[in-house]
C-alpha cells in the first residue's frame, strides 16, 4: 500500500510539473510596460528627447530654403518583446522607448545638385554616416545608378545632369550624430537619421514607428506596446499629394531611442538627448 501510495505522489508530482511548464509555456504575459513609459524618470527622458528631435529637424529645414515642408508625424512608444516567441517559455526583453519623428519635404531642381545639397547640410550639422559605404546621399545615388545597370545613352545625349539609369530615384542612407561613437543597437539607446528621397512613382522609405498599411497609418497592436504619442501620417498619402506639384519628396525619419529598462527595472536616458 505505501509502496502504491508513493507511486501516485510521484505521479501526481510529475503530472503537476508539466502542467506548471504547460502554463508557463502558454502564459505569454508581458511585464508592465506602461509603469515603464508613464514612469517619472521615462517620462523626463521623453520630454527631452521631443525638444532635441524638434530642434534639430527645425534646423535641417531652415538650412533647406528651396524644399517645402509637407508635415511631420511623430510616433512615441514603449515595448518589449518575447525572445522565444515560438516554444518554451516567454522571455521577454527589456523595455525600451523610442520617439519616432518623420519630416517630409519636398522639392524640384537638378537632382544631383539637391543631393549635393542635402549632403552638404547634414555634414555641416553633424550628421555622419553609418554603416557600409556608400554612407552619402551622392554616394548612393552613383553607386545604385551603377548596380542597377541599363544606362540610358538617350539622357546624356540630351545633357541630362540627372544619375544615368532609367531607374526613378528611390534611395536612402542612414545617419548618426557625430558625436556618437556607436552604432545603436535594436531596441538600445542612441540616435539615428534615416534619409530617404524619391520621385515617382516611389514613396521614401520612412521609418514612422508605426504600420503604414494601404488603408492609412496603425499601432503597432502586438502585446507589450504602449504608445505615449502617435500623430501619423501616411507616407504613401504625402507622396502622392506632392508629387501632382513637385518632382521628389524626401523623407528624414529620426528616431532616439531615450529609456531603456535596466536589470533594476529603471530607466537609463539617451546620452544625446537634452
């Protein structure tokens, strides 16, 4: 009888376990993110991250008289992710909180001179690039006229000064602050420029911080985001209303990754922000 006894406690014992690893397999819950982002250390770390986006796109369009500002969206929210999506246990990531700021211009002229241009000005405030080369505006132009092969002979005997190619122009390159001496990981703190120019029939590639479907801008609805500020703007929609006036739209999505949660589950502010 004890012996029997024995047997359904291990049983029991082992029938318990797997239901407790049933649970926590099933049970994808994810931390509190909003304490995080409605925090007061977050929610100081965001203000400053709002002024120094505004105050530098600012600047980037007045160094720009000859491009037409079309309108800005801004997209600021928190979250986590689970790293083991799949089997096992959730395991979800620290949260992290990142202000999204899109700036669409747009503008007509020689393109190469734009480009120029616009290279010209983010040097001058700062603006390096990151990652593999071509790392300028100028530089990608070139070297996507060139991979994309297909020159059109027809447009230099025209004296075309635009890229050669009968590609429309679609391309885009990222940015750091000088002053930064790493690149910024997923989900990590820091700042980046993404900027992207096109003219039709392209839209820029714009990092929003949100999903630009056809029907117009959404949340993310993925559990475990919080958005503390959303005032979209459909990317598509901006092109396509420009380009009935102008040749090309350009794009700067600056993105500052300003709280990250820390082992202490406090938040720690962007370096560069304030």
């Amino acid at each position: 009888m004890t012996a029997v006894l024995a047997a359904v406690g291990v049983v029991c014992a082992l029938v318990l376990c797997v239901l407790w690893q049933l649970h926590r397999a099933v049970d994808r819950t994810p931390p509190d993110v909003g304490a995080f982002a409605h925090s007061a250390t977050t929610r100081t770390a965001g203000a400053a991250a709002a002024r120094t986006s505004s105050a530098r796109l600012t600047k980037l369009t007045s160094a720009l008289p000859w491009a037409v500002p079309l309108g800005t969206s801004v997209a600021d929210s928190c979250q986590t992710e689970d790293r083991n999506p799949f089997l096992g246990s959730a395991s979800w990531a620290p949260i992290n909180c990142a202000r999204s700021t899109v700036l669409y211009l747009a503008f007509d002229g020689d393109i190469r001179t734009r480009l120029h241009q616009l290279d010209a000005v983010l040097a001058q405030q700062r603006w390096v690039g990151s990652g593999s080369s071509p790392n300028t505006l100028t530089g990608m132009a070139t070297w996507l006229s060139q991979a994309g092969g297909d020159p059109s002979p027809a447009a230099s005997e025209r004296g075309s000064t635009e890229p050669p190619g009968s590609r429309p122009i679609c391309l885009s390159t990222t940015y750091g602050p000088a002053a930064q001496k790493h690149a910024v990981a997923h989900g990590g703190l820091g700042v980046g420029l993404h900027v992207a120019v096109a003219e039709p029939p392209c839209t820029p590639d714009a990092r929003t911080g949100d999903i630009q479907t056809a029907g117009g801008p959404e949340k993310y609805a993925v559990p475990g985001t919080v958005y503390l500020t959303w005032h979209p703007l459909s990317t598509k929609t901006v092109s396509r209303c420009a380009y009935t006036a102008h040749r090309y739209v350009a794009a700067f999505s600056l993105v500052d990754g300003y709280a990250v949660q820390s082992t202490a589950t406090t938040s720690s502010a962007s370096p560069l922000t304030g």
